[in-house]
C-alpha cells in the first residue's frame, strides 16, 4: 500500500476505535434547534458484462425469468444509504434499452434496470458528468437521462438541452436548499458537439465557481461538488487534483468536495476547512482483472450542522467490498491470475457489494477466508482515508470492525 503500512494501517485502526453504530441525526438538534443534515456519497457504478450476468442470475432464481435484477447485487449497501437524508451517487456509463445490446469498455452502454438498483437502496440523485459521458453521443445522454428520470433519480452534470444545463440542481433536504454540481476532466478525447456546450460538464476552476454561484442565486444555502478526476489506479491524489482542490477551499463556497474516476479509493483531506473526498473508488464495478483495490471502495457519510452562521461538516467512511466469484474458466483464457487479495474468494457464489463492517457484525456464516478478506478491505480503505492527516480533523470510520 503506498505510503502506509499494514501495521500503521491497525495502528490507525485503534487510535480510532470511538464510534460504534450508524450517526442518527434525525432529531439530534431538536425541535428548536439548529438546522442538521446527513449525506451519504460513493464512487464509480460502472456495470460491467459479469455484473449483467449476475442481475440475471439473481432475477432467474427469483422468478422473473430473463429480466435483469441488480437489486441483490446492491442490497447490502441499504442499510447505511437509506439511512442518510440526502444520498449522491455517481453514475459513470451511458444507459441502453432493457433489451440491450449492451457494451463494456471502452463504450459502455449498461443495462437501464440498473437505475431502478440504485434508487431503491436510497439514493436520490446522481452526477453524471464522467469520462464516458458521450460514449454514444447525445442519444446516449438523453437515454440515460431518461432512464434516471424514470426510476425517480435527480442528476447533474449532463443535459438534454439548454435550459436543463444551465438550471442548478437545488434539492430541499429536511428544509435545507442543498445544490449539487457535477463536472469531469474529459470524455476519452471526445469532443463536445458543437453547438451543444451544456451537454455535459468539463473541469474549469472558472466553470465551477460559476455553477455555485448560480447556484447561490437560486437559493441554495449548501453546495456540494460530485468531480471526476485524477489517475486511474493511483491511490494517492495526483498534483492536479492536489492544486484545484486547494483553489476550490480557497476562492469558493463550496462546502463538500466529492471525488471519483481512479476505481481506487483515495484519501480525504480537510482544506482550509473544507472536507475534500479526493477517490471514493469503485460504489460498483467488476474489472476484467480484479487488482484488489478495485474492489475495495468507500461511502462518504457527512453529517452537517449550522453553527455559528456557518455550516460545520464531520466526515465519516464507510468501507466496502464487491465480492467476485472464482472463474477458473475466465483466468485460463486471459492467461491470468487475479492479483493477490483481489475479490475473488473461496468459497463465494455471486457478486454482491457490501458494507464491510456490517457483514462482518451480521453474517455468522462467513467462512475464514471472507472474513480474513473483509478485515483487509477495511484495514487497507482506512489506511488510505487518513494518510493525508485526516484523523487530527476528526475523520474516522462510521462504523468499526467488531472485535
């Protein structure tokens, strides 16, 4: 692990053993008193061929014959999203129809049930703005448009029209006008079509200090940024990311920085009083070779609370894992084997994302090897979280690994 140890990692472990269960902020101000509010925030949801194949699996077996289900594959996430009163996640691929076809890399274009998966575990809106955005042009961005529209989503970042692009997300979160921004590094060396410069949403410190301004005009008290960037399977913040995130906490009002793309989790920081999540890693995904730390991905949970005129944000993490099924089969003709302490474990039947600590507290019938695994997941996602010196700003883990 760069720049940690596995026994700096457990040191950090213990040093941060306070909390136990899941916040509960619903009253925890009161009637009278100030105004407070949860979010719950993850990184890439990329659907992948093998994931497909497990939707369907799943529907089969319950049922539905050949429909596509990516409600189990999700579901052991619920727990901590639906608890939050606001939950951002980052939907990176281009959608389909129902019946396909669908793709993988580098064009994706993903089962549109997988829209319906994501509501249903309790997230309200998305960004959508990433580096495959316009893998299918404007048809694929009205697509997935739509189908986020369909299962109750709101989303940000790209746009079927002017009007669309140009109108800030303002969401009212327990009475509280909270805006969303959404924005990417590029599109794979795509051009924006011309005449269409609000299709989708390109990093500019300018652009995003605009957007929260308008957003700020259209009443929002709080403005939390979803940005793609960064280098792919780095997990240590790349100097870019390092320079905009220090001019974003500098010279703007943003109050919440989230960040995705490098499918490797990344640390958080407090800038200049503003929390920067630099890499939430993979919410969902399942890469042709599992490194291990592709499946290893974290929730962000913010608690927000008015104080003092201003608004006081504690960061938490949440640790999660997809679990992969061995294919024998798979790695014999990639003439591969998967990475040391990668997903794949002994023993494991199916595809399911799941929150780490909570599997390992609820599951009695997780073999040595699963836990073994999940104790690694939420070790290692730690250590990465507070290699940046998050800890002395109070950064800790939601909930912790039960002894």
């Amino acid at each position: 692990m760069p720049g940690i140890t596995r026994a700096v990692a457990l040191g950090l472990l213990a040093a941060t053993a306070a909390g136990c269960g899941l916040l509960d902020t619903g009253d925890a101000a009161g009637p009278a008193g100030p105004p407070a509010f949860t979010v719950a925030a993850a990184g890439d949801i990329l659907i992948h061929p093998q994931l497909t194949d497990q939707a369907r699996k799943d529907a089969k077996e319950a049922g539905g014959g050949d429909s596509i289900d990516f409600g189990p594959i999700m579901a052991g996430i619920k727990p901590v999203i639906s608890k939050a009163d606001l939950g951002i996640c980052h939907f990176e691929p281009v959608v389909s129809k129902p019946e396909g076809p669908f793709q993988s890399y580098p064009d994706f274009l993903v089962p549109p049930q997988i829209t319906t998966a994501v509501k249903n575990v309790g997230y309200d809106t998305c960004s959508t703005a990433s580096n495959h955005t316009l893998d299918h042009g404007p048809a694929g961005v009205k697509r997935t448009l739509d189908a986020l529209d369909a299962a109750g989503l709101k989303h940000t970042g790209s746009a079927r029209n002017r009007a669309e692009g140009e109108k800030p997300l303002v969401l009212d979160v327990k009475g509280v006008k909270v805006a969303q921004l959404s924005y990417a590094f590029g599109f794979n060396g795509r051009e924006v079509p011309a005449g269409k410069p609000w299709i989708v949403n390109q990093n500019s410190f300018e652009e995003i200090a605009a957007a929260e301004k308008a957003a700020r005009e259209a009443g929002a008290e709080v403005v939390i940024l979803s940005i793609h960037w960064g280098r792919e399977h780095h997990p240590d913040p790349s100097a870019p990311q390092l320079k905009l995130a220090r001019r974003l906490a500098q010279e703007t009002g943003i109050n919440l920085v989230i960040g995705h793309h490098a499918h490797v989790v990344q640390p958080m920081e407090k800038v200049d009083g503003t929390w920067v999540a630099y890499g939430l890693g993979n919410q969902l995904a399942r890469h042709d070779v599992p490194s291990g730390l592709t499946e290893e991905g974290v929730i962000g949970w913010f608690e927000f609370r008015k104080k003092d005129g201003a608004w006081d944000v504690q960061a938490r993490y949440v640790p999660t894992f997809v679990t992969i099924p061995p294919d024998p089969d798979e790695s014999a003709a990639a003439g591969t084997e998967p990475a040391d302490g990668a997903g794949e474990i002994p023993g494991v039947e199916d595809h399911r994302l799941v929150d780490v600590a909570g599997a390992l507290r609820d599951a009695k019938d997780l073999s040595d090897e699963e836990r073994a695994r999940y104790r690694l997941a939420f070790e290692r996602t730690q250590g990465t979280m507070l290699n940046r010196g998050a800890a002395k700003d109070g950064l800790r883990a939601l909930q912790n690994l039960p002894d």
